[in-house]
C-alpha cells in the first residue's frame, strides 16, 4: 500500500531528538539559579543588609588626618612670604544624637529582614513558575501524539477513499470530504508542534537557559496531591503568620514608622567628643598642639525641611499601612479560591476524568476485539480518544500540585498539622 511510508514517516518523526532526561526535581533544583527576578531581589536584600552596616556606624569613631603645603604673607612677621604647612590628626565621637541613631537602625533592620523575606518568596514563586511551564510543556506534548494519532486515521481513511474513487465506488465529493478532514487534522497537529516549541522555550527561559529545551520530559508520580485539606479558618491563621510577603509588608511598615521616629528626633540637641593633635611649621600663640573638649549641637531653626521631612515619612508610613491592608485582603481572597481549587479538583474534576478513563478503554478493547474478529477494518479513532482521556486525567493532578505549592506559598511554609493530628 503506497500510504505506509508515509504514514510510517508521520508517527515516527519526533518533534526533538531528546539527548537526555529532566525530571520535576531536577528543574525545582534550578529556581535558584542565576535569573533576573532572583538577581533583582538578591540585590535589594544586599543593598539592605548594607544600610543596616551603615546606620550602626553613623556614630562610630572617626579620624581623620589633614596635611598641607602652603605660605603666607603676614606684615608683622616681614615682608616675604613665610611657609606655614601643617599635619593634623582629629578625632570625632558622638557621645549623644537623641535617639537619631538608635530609631535609624530599628529602621533599617526592619527593611533588612523584609527584603529577605521578599526574596524567600521570589524563590518559592521561582518554583512555581518553573513547575507551571513544566506540566504546560507535558500536556502539549500528549497532546501533540494524541494529534498524531488523530492525523494519522485522517489519512488513512483518504488514502482509502482514493483507492475506492479510483475504483469507482466512492464519490468525488466524498473524496474531497475526507482529504479535508485529513488537511484540517494535520493543521491541528502542526500547531500543536508549534505550541510544544512554544511551551519548551518557556520552561527553557524558566530555567534560564538560552538554547532549545531538547531533553525528554519524564512524567512526575505527584504523590501529595491526596494530601488532608484542613479547614479554611485554620489555613487563615497560618497565613496571616507567616505570609512572606504579608510578614514583609509588616516589616517595612515597621521600618517606616521608625523613620518617622527618627525625623522627629531630628531636632534634638547632640554631644560630640573632639580630640585634635597637630603641628605647624609656623609657630603661633594661638595654636594647640594637642586639644580635647566636647561640642554641643542644637538645630534650633531649620525652616521648612523639618515638617516637610516628617510629612513625606508619614505619608509613606500611610501607603505602607494601605498597603498592608490590601495584602490582607489579597491573602484572604487567594487563600478561599485556591482551597476552592484543590476541593474542587479532587472531589469532581478528578471523578470526572477518571470515569471518562474508563470508559475509553473500554471502548478501546471493544473496538480491538471487533478489529481481530473481522467486524471492522480498524481501530478508528479509539486509541486516539484515549489518549485524550488521559492527557485530562493528567491535567487534572498538574492542576492540583500546583494549588498544593500555591497553597503552600500563600501559608509561608508547609501545612501545619491539625489539632486532631497532633493527638
């Protein structure tokens, strides 16, 4: 039969030569690999690591030394000019700033532990990027052999209607009928090749890689997918503990009411121990070589810049507090439907697949008995259909590791056990 080549052709060519395997953990060990989300959050977490270094040493000892090079003209002394270098050595510390200091570094160890607990979730919404683009990657990839499959019987059944219009025993209309089925079920299967390229660039560039994702992609078991679902109430309250972005939104609100602290401090008066030594090569009565006392600071007036400074941190500590208030709502909101989810898929959406699992191979092995028993001259669409079946079935366990992960990122770590498990 002239069709078997090619239709040999068509279900043996593979959309990539896979060189090797990536299962699921090996692509979650990547989410903390280099990528410009972690890298941004990494940054802030430095940068904030460093201002807290910067706010404890704002009251840290100074020296400096000063030196310099120069003549002067004095008519008391003669009329040339007279060399008049010196080498100084000062040393500064505050001994009082009103709180100045102290409110700072409140202030910038709570942005510290907020940036690090920003980053923490950029890892974990890492993960749940990289396993999102995983399944996708999977279930185009079912698809594609189901639309395989499918593309495959098309041509079978044109290839013998042609042998029959030949023969005169079909139709010319009839021809064109199955030909464009056949055309419409090879367009379908040639854009899901194209949404498999699609889906694998994106798990690629989830992973931070540059190249085509060739390796074959290994099916995971999800065995925490029948995990016990506690009540809404209890997911609530651990959410609202330890939330990272929740809990990092506090902290920054925290270090912004320690701003205002600050800024209100701004005023008070300071104490500053200064101890000097020095030598000139001009002698005079009026200098010290070595010199000790205490200096007494007070901004008495600074016009405007004082009530403008503490209404700018007010008017941040605000849009902290807002913002506080709407990651609580968020939370909440999220926390309902991805519960809601996981009830959902477990309780209807997976029964529904399974029974319609079922029922496909069972029209399958109908469909093979009456194949060997001569009652039709092929299996049809059957195997076709069930791979369909299971690539639902499938969809519907990636749709609920993933709302077990989301859950798990919107309560900030694992499920804590209940009351009646801890028993």
């Amino acid at each position: 039969m002239r069709w078997l080549p090619a239709l040999a052709m068509l279900l043996s060519g593979a959309v990539f030569a896979a060189e090797s395997t990536l299962t699921l953990e090996e692509a979650l060990r990547q989410a903390d690999a280099a990528h410009p989300d972690l890298e941004m959050a990494r940054a802030q977490a430095e940068a904030a690591s460093a201002e807290t270094r910067l706010a404890d040493s704002l009251n840290d000892l100074r020296l400096s030394l000063e030196a310099g090079l120069r003549a002067g003209h004095n008519e008391l002394l003669g009329a040339h000019p007279q060399s008049d270098n010196l080498i100084r050595l000062d040393a500064r510390k505050t001994l009082f700033d009103g709180g100045r200091q102290g409110a700072g570094m409140e202030a910038a160890k709570e942005e510290s532990v907020a940036r690090g607990l920003q980053l923490m979730d950029v890892r974990t919404q890492r993960r749940i990027a990289i396993m999102a683009r995983y399944f996708d990657a999977l279930m185009t990839d079912m698809q594609y052999n189901a639309d395989t499959e499918f593309m495959a019987v098309a041509y079978t059944d044109w290839d013998h209607a042609r042998d029959r219009t030949a023969l005169g025993q079909m139709a010319q209309w009839e021809l064109a009928e199955r030909e464009a089925r056949y055309q419409d079920s090879l367009l379908r299967r040639n854009d899901t090749r194209r949404k498999l390229r699609e889906k694998r660039q994106m798990l690629a560039a989830a992973l931070n890689q540059t190249g085509p994702l060739t390796a074959e992609l290994v099916d995971p078991p999800l065995k925490g997918n029948d995990r016990r679902l506690p009540e809404f109430d209890a997911l609530l309250d651990q959410a609202m503990k330890n939330n990272p972005r929740l809990v990092a939104q506090q902290r920054l609100l925290a270090a912004a009411g320690q701003r205002i602290t600050a800024q209100r401090v701004a005023e008070r008066p300071s104490l500053e121990l200064e101890a000097e030594a020095a030598q000139w090569s001009r002698e005079a009565t009026t200098r010290d070589d070595l010199r000790v006392g205490v200096n007494f600071y007070w901004p008495i007036w600074q016009g405007g810049r004082q009530d403008a400074g503490l209404a700018r941190e007010q008017a941040r500590f605000h849009a902290q507090q807002a913002e506080v208030e709407r990651l609580r709502m968020d939370l909440r909101q999220g926390l309902l439907e991805t519960r809601e989810e996981i009830d959902y898929l477990r309780d209807s959406a997976r029964k529904d697949a399974q029974t319609t699992v079922t029922w496909r191979d069972q029209a399958l092995d109908k469909a093979r008995a009456e194949y060997e028993m001569e009652l039709r001259t092929t299996l049809g669409t059957g195997m076709a259909e069930t791979q369909v079946a299971r690539l639902r079935q499938r969809a519907v366990e990636y749709r609920l590791a993933l709302a077990w992960v989301r859950l798990e990122s919107l309560l900030g770590g694992p499920l804590e056990p209940a009351q009646e498990d801890r028993k």
